[in-house]
C-alpha cells in the first residue's frame, strides 16, 4: 500500500491509500483488507487451502477454527505464514471460487506473542492443517493460540488417543 497526499490552494489536504493493483481508498484499514484479500486468492489457490473440522484429538477446544493446505514444490514459508496470518485475523467466507473477507476479528484484547505463527520446517509436498483457538473474555485477555500438525503428528496424536482408549476399554 502506498500513500497519496494530495494538496490544493484552497481546499485542505487529502490523503488516499492506494492499494497494490492500483484501487484508491479514503480509509487505511479498508485498503489493508483489499490488499489481504487479494494476497488471501492468491495463497489459497497455490497452497489448496480448505476449511476443516479439527478432529477434538488434534485440539479438544469447542472455539476452534481450521484449514488445510498443501505446501507445493514451489512453495515459501514466507507466503504461508501471510496465509495463516489472513486466516486467523479476519473472518473469511468462501463464494464459489472466491475467498472473501466479511470483517477484521477484533483481536485487541488478546496478547500478540499469543497469536505469533511459528512456523515448523514444511516438507515439500506434504499437506497440513492449521488451527487456532480464540474465546472471547468481555473483562480479561482473551484465550487464543494457534498450531500446524503435520501429518505425522496427527497420526502420533492420534495413536496416543486409541491407546488410551484401548486401555479404558479393555482393562
């Protein structure tokens, strides 16, 4: 996003934020969502990105909001972490090939080392899901934390949940 500042004689200064394709807007944050939702297009379409239903032994949390997606050949961690980002600061709706930004999540009450994206060594062909676990608290911090499984650590995740399981049962 660049700035224009445009000054006339006789009228006062107007300001206008102009996205990356060009598109002028009177408000910043309006053209901060253009800008992510043109950035969120692009990812989701090279990286496969999918709404999933995080299975409870992944994360037991019933505030939980997950997507999957492929990390290609030509794939940068740099570019998923811009993905992920999008994903858990706005809310998104998908109209047919279309992803959309509805509005900003109101993260201010939450810490920002708590919504940090640490991003794990991604193989190159593998898929992943993303989670993150947000519950709003009117008067305190609110709860949020956010993960990438792989693959194998799901498995793991859930070899763990059938042994216990295994046990109850069968002891």
């Amino acid at each position: 996003m660049t700035v224009n500042t445009i000054k006339r004689v006789y009228a006062s200064t107007i300001k206008k934020y102009i996205a990356k394709d060009g598109k002028e807007f009177d408000k910043a944050d309006e053209c901060i969502t253009y800008e992510s939702e043109l950035d969120l297009n692009r990812l989701a379409n090279k990286y496969k990105m999918k709404f999933v239903e995080v299975p409870t032994f992944i994360c037991s949390d019933d505030h939980v909001h997950g997507i999957s997606f492929h990390f290609p050949q030509d794939g940068k961690e740099d570019e998923v972490e811009r993905l992920l980002y999008i994903f858990q600061n706005y809310e998104i709706d998908k109209n047919g090939n279309k992803w959309e930004i509805d509005f900003s999540r109101n993260l201010s009450n939450v810490h920002g080392s708590a919504f940090e994206i640490k991003i794990p060594s991604l193989n190159k062909g593998d898929n992943y899901i993303f989670y993150f676990c947000w519950e709003e608290h009117c008067d305190d911090y609110d709860y949020f934390y956010n993960e990438i499984v792989s693959k194998e650590k799901a498995m793991a995740k859930l070899e763990k949940e059938m042994k216990n399981l295994n046990a109850i049962l069968f002891s």
